[in-house]
C-alpha cells in the first residue's frame, strides 16, 4: 500500500509516476487527505479527479483512534490521547494562540522517550517506540479537524510532545516537509519548530541539510555536572559541544538559534546559572525561552516570583540578549511541557 504521508512529497511523487500518475494528481490526492481531511477513497476521484488506479495503489489509509479529549477550564488548552494499531497511548495539545481563533499543535514523535529526563513524566513511561510518519501527521490533522469544528483555524506545528524528534529523525522530517508542502497542509516552515535535547550529530545533520523549520535546543542546565541530574542521557555529552552545534546552526542561517531552559526552583536559576549561560552562549545569537517546570510527582517545582525575577535580571546581565518567557498551559489537565505520558 502506498502511504502519502510516510514519505517526503518528493519520494512520493516518485512513486505515484512509478504508478502511473502525474504530479497534479498526487497534489490533489495530497491536498485532499492533508489539506481537507478527507480519508475517503471514493470522495478522491469524485471530488479531486484523482486516477482511480493511484487510490487503489493507496487502498484505505490507517489511522489513530482518538480516544479521549480533555479540555482545561483555565486556558483552553485541549489534550488529544489516540490509540495506535498496536494499542499504544500517545498525546497531543491543541495550543491556543494569541491571535482569536488560532491554535497550534504540539506533536509527538514517539511513544515514550528514552532520553530519562528527571522532571518529564514521559520519560518514565515504559513502553519505547519511534512514531511512523503517517502516525505523526495523522495527530495533525486530527487536531486541525477538531479546531475547525470549533470555529479555530491551525496554522503550526510544534514537535514539543512525547519522545526526542531527532531519535526519530527521518520519520520527523518527512512528516514536517508533508505539513509544509503548499499542497498538502500548507504550514509555512517558519510555523513548525522542531526540538531536541542536544543530539550533536543530528544538529548538524539539520543545518547541513538546510531545513527551513525552526529549531529549539534545550539545555536544561548550562554546565555539564546540573544538565548530567537533568538530563542524564543528553548530558553525555558535554553542554559546550552541544552550544557549538547551536552555534553554527545560529551561523549557517543567519538567525538567532532558540534556546529553551526549563526553570526549576532553588536547581538552576542562580546569579551562578545565569553567569555560566552568559560564558556558554558567548556572542551565539540566540532566543532564550525561559519555560518554568511541570512536574506531576512534585519532586521539581517552578521558581518563586522573585526568584525567577532575580534571574531574569541576571540573564540580562550576563548574556545579554533577547529572554522570553514561555507560557506552557494545560497544566491542569497535564497537557503542559513534560507531563505527557499516555496513561491508559
């Protein structure tokens, strides 16, 4: 079965010509299933023109079985549990934005995460598997489709979820370049953010290969003995190789690379974090997004007011450059940063 949304356009426009098709009807089958919603192989020809002898190449797509949305009564935030074939839990948020009637998804990459982050829930699950493409766009749309009804309109992507997208490289990435591709679900690149822990060789990797979508590093800790209880796999390598890939990331496009630091009280929100940030970023143009930590088992807590006031003071004085902080809402429904864990 030929499945448009575990390859790259390119790959699969290959294919579709092996089958016969020409590249209109792939965009339209495309724009279709990514751009519509439309899962059903009998609207394709009718509605799209597209080649009978492509849909039965495709046969029925798979999909995920929303099982269960919960909305939070604080900010709207709403998480998305789905089922996998294998009956694997994975989550999803439907992030307001700003702008009325504008969301983002927030996706998962893959069904637990082995990078052990001490303060992340999902980290703590036990069953570990990669997310094929499809499964990763299909969160997307089912999201998009749910927004619409609705009344919101999805206009990016975020893979923030469960799992460490770059362990998952190429599923990732041909699922960014389906929502990007103007005839599948039309993203702009500069919408879709990928994130990662630090994985060096896949940092450089992605600015190699020239990626348009934003990237986000997240360093937990500016020194390597804080990040090594943080993030004890990431921490194998040293927080100084991971700045230097940020680096030429930052270098090679031209732009600030972001940098997400997850604030926990009395652990990493020093004058003495703040200074080792200023020495570790140097003059790498950077974004510093400042996420305070959510932790369901109440081991880790966010800082004090005043506490992280002081350290903002401190970052302005010691790196220098543009600090946001980041909101990560849903935490009453543990849809925020780290508390996905696909309890069943």
């Amino acid at each position: 079965m030929l499945d448009p949304r575990d390859q790259a356009p390119g790959p699969f426009l290959a294919e579709a010509r092996r089958l016969g098709a020409d590249d209109l009807a792939v965009r339209r089958l495309l724009s279709a299933i990514l751009g519509q919603g439309i899962h059903d192989p009998a609207a394709w020809g009718r509605s799209f023109q597209v080649p009978r002898r492509l849909s039965d190449a495709i046969g029925t797509l798979p999909r995920l079985r929303l099982d269960r949305v919960v909305t939070s009564p604080r900010d709207l935030f709403q998480k998305l549990r789905f089922l996998t074939g294998d009956d694997l839990a994975l989550e999803t948020v439907l992030i307001p934005l700003h702008r009325p009637g504008a969301a983002s998804v927030c996706l998962s990459s893959q069904v637990g995460c082995a990078m052990g982050c001490t303060f992340c829930a999902t980290a703590r699950m036990t069953t570990r598997r990669n997310l094929a493409a499809w499964e990763i766009v299909d969160q997307w749309v089912q999201a998009r489709d749910l927004a619409r009804s609705q009344g919101r309109r999805v206009s990016g992507a975020v893979f923030m979820g469960m799992g460490e997208p770059f362990l998952n490289y190429d599923r990732v990435l041909a699922a960014a370049e389906l929502l990007r591709c103007p005839y599948g679900a039309a993203v702009g690149a500069k919408s879709i953010t990928i994130s990662t822990v630090g994985l060096v060789p896949e940092i450089d990797r992605y600015t190699t290969e020239g990626h348009r979508f934003r990237l986000a590093i997240s360093l937990g800790a500016a020194t390597d003995a804080k990040r090594a209880r943080l993030v004890p796999v990431a921490a194998r390598t040293p927080v100084a190789q991971v700045m230097a890939a940020a680096r030429r990331h930052a270098l090679a496009r031209r732009d600030r690379v972001m940098l997400a630091y997850v604030c926990i009280r009395d652990e990493n929100v020093g004058e003495d974090d703040a200074r080792a940030l200023g020495e570790l970023i140097g003059d790498t143009p950077v974004r510093l997004d400042l996420i305070d930590v959510t932790d369901p088992t109440g081991r880790f807590l966010p800082p004090a007011p005043d506490e992280l006031k002081a350290f903002r003071d401190a970052l302005t004085r010691h790196v220098g450059q543009p600090v946001v902080r980041r909101y990560s809402g849903g935490a009453d429904i543990q849809a925020a940063c780290g508390t996905l864990a696909g309890e069943r």
